[in-house]
C-alpha cells in the first residue's frame, strides 16, 4: 500500500492535473446516473437501477461496520426489515392487520429511528465480542428476528407478512413509478455515500479506524471503545432503516422471506464481493448480484442458474480476495507500474527500443 | 487510489448502460414466456411444469400461423415478490407478448395484480390455484385454463365423510393461499355433513422439522388431510413415519401428485391407500389421458411415471394460449385484444376432458376423486374412484352467494 501511494506522485507528474481528472470521473458517473432513466427502459430504470441503488445501500451499512469498525454484522438485513415491517404497521397495508394508517411524514421517520436504535441494541450486544464471535451474534439475532415475525401473527401476520404496502403521492408523483423511484433510491445513495466519505475523514470515523485498528492502544489513550461501536451501530443503522423503507416500497410488501438468513447472507455477500474498504465497493456488488439475479437465468438451463450466480462470486473472489474493487486497485497498480516503466525507462531497454524505431 | 475511487460511478453506470440494450421485436416471431417455480421446496414441481409447455410447443413445432414462437423461461420460488420480479423481466425487458405462469397460488394473486399494470400483455396462469386470484378483482387479461384449489377438492369432504366414515379430520396445510383454497374446498361439504375439524396446523413453505407439528397432532381423530406440495410433502410424510404415526392420511391435491409419490423413500408406506381428489388421476383409462400419458414418456423418459397435474396444468393453459393464437392467425399486432376475445371463447379437448372458461376466465372442468395405489412394478399411481362433472369455481353455488362463505383463511372455514 505504502508503495503504491509513494509512486502515484511520480505517475501523475508529467501528465495532467490529477485533481482535474478526478473531478472529471465524477462529472461523468453523476451524467451517467442522473441521465439513466432517459436512455433506459422502466424495466431497467426500477428493477436494475433502483434496486441495485437500494440494495447497495443496505451494503453499505453492512461496509460502513465492517470496513471501518472492523465489526462483520450479519444484522443490517435484520435492521432494514424492522424498518419496513414499521412502515407496513404504522401506515396503511393490504393484508388487514395491523396498518395503523400514520401518514407517511410521520411512519418514515419513526421507522427509521426505530431501526436505528434496534441497530445501536444489536450493536450494545456484539460490540463486547470480536471477529467471528461478533458475525455469530449478530447472525442469531437476524435467525431469532426472522423466526419471531414468521410465528407472531398478532403484529407481524405470520409467514404471510404485509402486501399492499404502497409509497405514498407527494405533490401529485407517485412515488413507486419507475422514474420517481429511480432518484428517490439515488438521492438516498447518494446522501448516505457522500455522508460516509465526510465521516470517514471526521473525528469519529477516524477515531473507529483507530479502534479497529488496535483497540487496546486507543483504550489506553482514554477512548471508550464500547461507545464509538455503538454509535457506529446507530449511524449504520439509519442508513440500513432509510434503505429498508424504500426496500418495503420496491416490493409493496413485506414478509419474513424478506429478513430470511439467506437475504442476511445476500447483503454480506454483496459487500464482500464489491469490496468491503470503500463505500462504492456495495453499490458495485450490488449491481452485480442484480445484474446475475435477473439474468443468469437466460445463461444457461434455467434448472441451474442459480450454480451460474455462485459461480461468479466464487470467481471474483478468487481472483481478488478484496472483491471487485480489489480487482481495479490491482489493475491500476500495475498500470501505473508500466506507466512508470515507460516514463523512467530502465537504462539497458533504451538502445532495443531505438532499434525498434529504427 | 482515490482516482480509482472515483472513477468507478462511471464504470457502474456505463456496465448498466451495456446491459440495458432490450432485444428487437420481430415482425414474425411471437415471444411467449414461460414461469415456474425452478427453485426452493416446489423446484421439482417446476421441472416437471416446464415439460408440460415444453410438450404442448412441441406439438405445433413452435410455430403457429407460420410465426416462430420464441420462448424465454424465468424462475421464481413460490413467493409472490420473486414471481412478480421474474415476470416483470419477462414483460418489460424480454417483450413477452404471452406469458404462462406462475406455478403457484400466492404468486397468481400477485401476477394477476401485475396484470392490471400490463393491458397489451395476454397472462395464462401455469398451474396456480389459489382461488381468489380469478374470484376476487379479476385481471380482463388474466387466463385460467386449469380448476383451482377449491374445485380440485370437489367430491372429496362427501367422500370422506359417507364412504369413509372419518368424521374428525386434523389438518397438516402449509400457510398460504393455496391450501386455504383446498381446506375451504375440503371443508365446505364435509363440515355441512356434520363433520368436525378440531385442528388445523399451518406451516410455512420449506418447513423441514415436523416434529413440533406431529406432537401436537390430536389423537382422538379419525384422519389427517396434508395439504402439503414437493419437499414439504416428502419430509412431514417421512417424519411421521418415524415418529410411529398411524392415522389414515388424506391427501391434497399436490400432495397425492407424482411429484411427492414419484419420490424415493420411506414416505411411500405412508401414502399407499391415501385417498385425495384433484384435476389429473394417473391410471384414468380414457383414451385422451392416455395418450398424453405416453407422448409424455417419449418426450422425457426421465420424468415421471405419469405426468403430474403441474405437467398438465402448464401444458393445458400453453395448448389454449397457442389454440386461440392460431384462430387469430398470430395476429397481435392490436395489442392482443382479439387474441383475448378468443381465448375467453375458447373450448377445447384436454387430456383431462373439455375445459371451457366461466365469467371471470376461470376453467369449469372435470375432477376426480382418487386413492393411492401401487402398480405392479413399485410405481405409485392415483386410481380413479369417481368422477365429478363440470366443476366450476363456486362448485355450483352462485357466485353471491358462495361469497358469503367470507375469503379462506387460516380459520375461515371452520367447524370444531
């Protein structure tokens, strides 16, 4: 690592400013999701774009504990849920338990900060833990949270869950069409990706890197190391709540399938598999799960796409142990390697090079 | 690194860009889709559904009016969510203009309120059979060429309750709209009989561990009906096994199908004798049936002994879909609103007899009442023990009337 970034300096010197070429990738990722929904179809629009949006943003609760805090939390799925199941409760629904009929200005918040602090709960439980012991907890509380709502009907309607759950109009736009709900989910990413990156470099996140980094050291020093967990819990937990309300509006319903250990497993998956130290790394799997979800089926036999699916993730593992953001680090040390090369050329390649001309 | 950083919105956005080209729709193609359960508890039963389209295709070649039909399967796995997503691709990202599915009853419900959303789209059901979904808020663009859950129980409550003398029935039934449709079709003349149902236990899809559900099962009954479909099935009929079960068993339609008796196992004992009533019965010797049975055989040697009634099912609403595309010459081209027209006037022969569709587009078809029985060479096969004519969905009730009976439910009907 210490390599890479003494040379990025010596790459970059003699070409442009790299300030500028940055801003620039920017200005062109921004273009390119903002412009989606024109070029592409509504089938494109709401089940790749907004899902993915959605789905990369449960992740990125997921990425915010594990990569800064150093805390694998199988629970965000868990938390995401509790949000949606609140909405489904508190406002209206179409399975006739329970829709208390909240307006939704009132639902969402609620929702939100009730997912929130069962997050901070969770965390309060598995920050005494670490490393695996800490992916266990939260794992038996995801398995105990699905179980609970699978057999409670009084509140929760059992295995059946909630249909019916539907966004609400604002100002005459339905907030579940296609291209509404495209930059709801992108304004909830990106909030919640440009507020991870400003915390990242705050006195917080900083002080959670130190504590993942070495948590004895940062105690001696005089940090309470149990309260910056538990915060970080709750930070990650309104993102995963506000991710969980949009998720229980995408499908219009909620049911313990929703909250199942294998949708626990899924946002684990997407985090690893995208890359679990920077917060783009979520959104990139997630649109790889989505992108495979819909389409590995006309891969192959529709028998077996599901093996296609494993597969691949089993494939970008391999190759990058670090996900797919791994895999372009990688790519770009070794461009900037060659780049290097050819700037500096090596003494003894210069005469093969002139010949080469020659 | 940081540039690596951010580069990547524009790498993401510019992968979705090159995935969103939507194939071209040509002028002598017809795309046709194809839903079934290929995954979770009901993937077997999906298979076997896709053999039934499959067959149906075969016999006009893939091709009808001389228009190639193109056909793109998607999988769901039996939750109304993931059948809406599979479908949703189907529709608006393959241009499907037909589509035949899904495979099961909480899916139709909620493909057919997809429907709504699609007018230009002509929906055939698969096999689902969850009775609301062509009963209650009808889609005019959603076809059932099969009975539902409550029709296939036709006969059956009379059965038990006069011939075999069973007068309290415990239920084992997963929790979900199908099997209220088949307890409600059970129910209704088995509990005006005189008959009782002291308990009734619901468990999800995919449940494994019976064990908590067969302690709880009342002994002082005369019978257990398992409405149970695929792996569900096969695990309950094994595990009560073991646990030293004798109660005489009554099987639902799915349960007494080819997907559960066709299975190896120990749960074959358990079901030999199980009498059940459903669309198909596998030794019915008419003429029709058998030769669908062995066009079936010579197409998939590796299927069933017999096909099960999801192999029927799909193959039924795929031979009408594709029937009514040839009455209108494969013309669609006005957003399927004469192809529609003739498919609600659509009779026609099927191995299990005449299907014609009632008001709401639902079949009103034969059913059979059936026991277990083993064949000579270990296969076990349903026997017909009566015929009922003509079922429709009210089970010849009208339909106000039949809906004061209140939406099935965990504990609507009810007779303890």
């Amino acid at each position: 690592m210490s390599v890479a970034r003494a040379d990025a300096p010596a790459v970059t010197a003699g070409s442009a400013d790299p300030g500028s070429s940055a801003d620039a990738f920017y200005v062109v990722g921004a273009i390119l999701l903002l412009a989606f929904p024109l070029f592409a179809s509504p089938f494109f629009t709401f089940q790749i774009g907004a899902y993915s949006l959605v789905l990369g943003t449960v992740a990125l609760s997921v990425m915010v504990l594990g990569g800064y805090g150093g805390m694998v939390s199988l629970a965000q799925m868990t938390v995401a849920g509790i949000a949606g199941y609140t909405i489904a409760i508190l406002g209206h629904n179409g399975s006739n338990v329970m829709g208390l009929g909240w307006p939704w200005w009132l639902a969402v918040p609620v929702a939100i900060l009730l997912g929130a602090v069962a997050s901070a709960l969770i965390g309060a439980l598995a920050v005494r833990t670490a490393g695996i012991y800490t992916i266990m907890i939260t794992l038996a509380i995801a398995t105990a949270f699905f179980y609970f709502v699978r057999q409670n009907y009084a509140l929760f309607n059992g295995f059946n869950g909630f249909h019916g759950v539907e966004p609400p109009k604002v100002l005459g736009v339905y907030l579940r069409d296609p291209v509404p709900f495209y930059y709801l989910s992108l304004a909830v990413a990106v909030f919640f990706y440009g507020a991870t990156i400003y915390a990242e470099r705050s006195t917080f996140g900083l002080t959670l890197q130190a504590l993942r980094d070495n948590p004895r050291r940062a105690r001696a020093i005089g940090f309470d190391v149990s309260a910056h967990r538990i915060f970080a819990f709750f930070l990650a937990g309104v993102i995963a709540s506000t991710a969980g309300v949009l998720l229980v509006w995408f499908n219009s319903q909620i049911s313990p399938g929703s909250v199942s250990v294998g949708a626990a497993v899924d946002s684990l998956v997407i985090t690893v598999v995208g890359g679990i130290r920077r917060p783009i790394g979520p959104f990139i799997g997630a649109l790889l799960f989505v992108i495979l979800q819909n389409f590995a089926v006309d891969l192959v036999n529709p028998d077996r796409f599901n093996t296609v699916i494993g597969l691949v993730f089993l494939a970008v593992l391999f190759v990058s142990p670090d996900g797919l953001l791994g895999l372009v680090d990688r790519l770009r040390t070794v461009a900037a390697a060659q780049s290097l090369r050819q700037a500096v050329p090596p003494q003894g390649h210069m005469p093969n090079q002139g010949t080469a001309k020659d | 690194m940081t540039i690596a950083m951010k580069r990547l919105p524009a790498v993401a956005a510019a992968l979705a860009l090159l995935a969103g080209t939507g194939a071209a729709r040509a002028e002598d193609t017809i795309k046709m889709g194809g839903l079934a359960t290929l995954e979770g508890a009901f993937a077997v039963l999906g298979q076997d559904s896709f053999r039934g389209m499959d067959l149906a295709l075969q016999e006009v070649n893939y091709t009808v009016a001389g228009k190639k039909i193109v056909v793109v399967k998607g999988s769901s796995d039996a939750s109304p969510e993931s059948a809406v997503k599979a479908t949703r691709k189907l529709v608006e990202e393959d241009g499907v203009q037909i589509l035949i599915g899904p495979l099961s009853g909480s899916e139709g419900i909620a493909v057919k309120d997809y429907a709504k959303t699609q007018p230009k789209v002509t929906f055939l059901n698969g096999s689902s059979a969850a009775q609301d979904t062509t009963l209650i808020n009808p889609a005019e663009n959603f076809f059932r060429f099969n009975t539902d859950g409550v029709q296939w129980m036709a006969g059956l409550g009379d059965y038990i309750y006069n011939k075999k003398g069973y007068k309290k029935v415990a239920i084992v039934a997963e929790d979900y709209s199908f099997p209220y449709s088949q307890v409600e079709g059970f129910m209704l003349p088995f509990c005006k009989l005189g008959g009782h149902v002291p308990s009734k236990s619901w468990v999800p899809i995919g449940n494994k561990d019976f064990s908590s559900v067969i302690a709880a099962l009342p002994d002082d009954v005369d019978a257990i009906l398992v409405v149970l479909g695929g792996a569900d099935a096969i695990n309950f009929l094994t595990q009560y096994q073991q646990a030293g079960g004798t109660l005489p068993l009554i099987g639902g339609s799915i349960t007494a199908d080819q997907t559960v008796l066709g299975a190896k196992g120990q749960q074959r004992k358990a079901v030999v004798g199980m009498p059940s009533a459903g669309p198909t019965a596998d030794t019915w010797d008419d003429p029709r049936w058998k030769a669908f049975v062995a066009q079936y055989r010579k197409a998939f040697p590796d299927g069933f002994p017999v096909p099960s009634l999801f192999a029927d099912a799909y193959y039924m609403n795929t031979k009408a879909a594709l029937l009514a595309l040839a009455q209108v010459n494969g013309d669609l081209s006005d957003g399927g609103v004469k192809y529609r027209e003739a498919l609600a006037k659509l009779t026609f022969e099927t191995p299990t007899g005449m299907v014609k569709l009632d008001k709401n587009r639902n079949a009103i078809a034969d059913i059979f009442v059936t026991e277990v029985t083993e064949a000579s060479d270990g296969t076990l096969l349903n026997k017909v023990v009566s015929i009922a004519k003509d079922v429709d969905e009210t089970l010849g009730v009208p339909q106000a009337e039949f809906l004061k009976n209140g939406p099935a439910s965990r504990d609507n009907p009810d007779c303890k």
